[in-house]
C-alpha cells in the first residue's frame, strides 16, 4: 500500500497532542490536523455534517460539557516547536467567525514557525449558534468566507494592499507579511458552494467528517466536473478521511486514487481512558503497521 496517512485530532489535552504529534512522527504518518470551534453552546439545534448518513461520528464526539475547546494557534506553535518533519493543518479553521487579517497573521506565522510545513484548511462552519454567540451572521458565511480566502491570498502575496468588498474594507496600504508566504489552501465541505469554492480556488480538497467509498468518489466526481467546465488543469489534492481505519478500506480508497488518508484521531489514539501514554502509542504503532505506514529512514536508522 503506497500514499500518505495523517491524523485529525480535536478535544486531546495538550500534553496528550504533544505526545500524539511525536509518536506519529516518529512513526512516519504525514501529517496532523487539528479541528477547532470558539465557544461550546449549553444547548443546540444544528445539525453536524458528519451525524447523518453512514459516518461514525457523533455530536457528543464535537460539543458537550466535556468537550475542552483549545485555541489551535497556541497548539499549532507547541507542536511545531516539539516535531521536525511532521506537517501541520487546520481541519477545519471557521474562517467567517475570525477577522480576516487576524487571520493572515496567525496563518503567516504558523508558515514561518513550522519551516513550511503548515497548510491552511477552511470551511464555513454549521454551528448556526456559535455564529449567534459571536454576532457575525450565519447566512453571511458563505459570502464571508470567500472575501476573506481574497484578503489572505493578497496578504500571502507579501508586500503592501488594500481591499474593498462586501464586508471587509481596508482602505489605507497595509502589509501583513513583508516576503510572499505560500501557505497551501485547503477547502472543505461537501455541499455544491464548498465543491465549487474549491475549483475556484483551493490547492486541496478534505471531505467533511468522514465519508463512505461511493460518497467519496461521487463528490470527486462533481469537483471534477466543475473544474474541466472551468478550464482547470493540473491536478488537484484531495485528502480523505474514512469512516474507519480498516486497512482493507484504507486500500480501497486508495486503489481509486486517494492517496492522502486521514483518519479520525479518536481512532487511533483514544481520548482519555485507562490506557497509558505508551499503550496508546503502541496501539498507533500497530496501526501504521497495519496501514504500511513506515518511519523515515533516518529513525529507522537511529
């Protein structure tokens, strides 16, 4: 089995992360993922994307009186600083409830902390109360997310801008960042705005929650689509995360070409429970075996 595997991980205490970070390092797994929300509603009607249809995914996995929220800015720098090679993302930033050019600092930064290892992943958000707590309006957030995904690209561009939109203005020359800071952006979702958002302007595509086989193909097929109506060449990455860590699934998925897995933290590395730091690791170990995911050779050789 060839391609690479990363983690997305959410409501892990932050010496727990840092371990998690290092053993998947050591490991040889590509990358981690952190997931975020601002505030954690006592009570709510929304629908998460990954509670309907086949995924595993519960809302009690996401929100609750024992979810923890951590500021992933903080998290991303604490994992940066204690790994080498491992890269970093967001999975997902809700990008219309932060400021934009907020935004393009912590993104900057994290580019330049990390060495270049951080990527960008975006979506819209679907917590229609954390948007109320906040005071930016949910039905905005498309609209939101667009114009700011705009302010990035000319904030990474480096140098002095200006902007002009719906929402955001910035009409005195300012720069964010001196040099241009090529952070990769990743667009999220599966609805038709996430899909057609993402041929307009993403570098990589992640699925929402996680998906089975025949939905993962279908909305590559749609993204596709779209992107040769648009006159899109090259390819586009796309980074995949089942339903389970089954390595039997795990190769089905990539005998139809997803190459970059990415598999739901809780799975590989349980939240809380009984079990030490070093069986957690052992068990992760075990699963990259089972996934063909190999240390790099230097660690190998060491």
């Amino acid at each position: 089995m060839t391609g690479t595997v990363g983690i997305q991980t959410y409501n892990y205490p932050p010496e727990e992360l840092l371990a998690l970070a290092q053993a998947a390092e050591r490991l040889g797994f590509e990358g981690l993922w952190l997931g975020e929300h601002y505030v954690n509603p006592a009570s709510y009607r929304s629908a998460h994307p990954g509670t309907h249809g086949s995924s595993e995914v519960k809302e009690d996995d996401i929100l609750g009186p024992h979810v923890t929220l951590q500021d992933p800015w903080f998290l991303l720098g604490a994992v940066a600083g204690a790994t080498r090679r491992l890269k970093l993302g967001t999975a997902i930033t809700i990008v219309p409830l932060m400021p934009p050019l907020l935004l393009a600092r912590a993104t900057a930064t994290a580019w330049h902390v990390s060495g270049g290892r951080f990527r960008l992943g975006t979506g819209a958000g679907w917590l229609e109360e954390e948007f109320d707590i906040l005071g930016i309006p949910f039905a905005e957030r498309g609209s939101r997310l667009d114009e700011t995904i705009e302010i990035l690209q000319k904030a990474w561009a480096g140098g002095y801008f200006r902007h002009e939109g719906a929402h955001f203005a910035y009409p005195v020359e300012q720069q964010v960042t001196r040099d241009p800071t090529p952070v990769p952006l990743v667009c999220g979702g599966n609805t038709g705005p996430a899909l057609r958002r993402v041929v307009r302007v993403a570098d990589a595509w992640m699925n929402s929650a996680m998906v089975s086989l025949p939905e993962a193909l279908a909305l590559r097929d749609r993204i596709e689509a779209e992107r040769s109506k648009a006159g899109k060449t090259g390819a586009l990455t796309y980074y995949l995360r089942p339903e389970h860590p089954d390595p039997e699934l795990v190769d089905q998925f990539r005998a139809e070409g997803f190459g970059n897995i990415v598999l739901w933290g809780p799975h590989v590395w349980p939240q809380g429970g009984p079990l030490t730091l070093a069986e957690k690791e052992a068990r992760l170990a075990e699963i990259a075996r089972s996934l063909g995911v190999r240390a790099p050779s230097e660690d190998v050789a060491a």
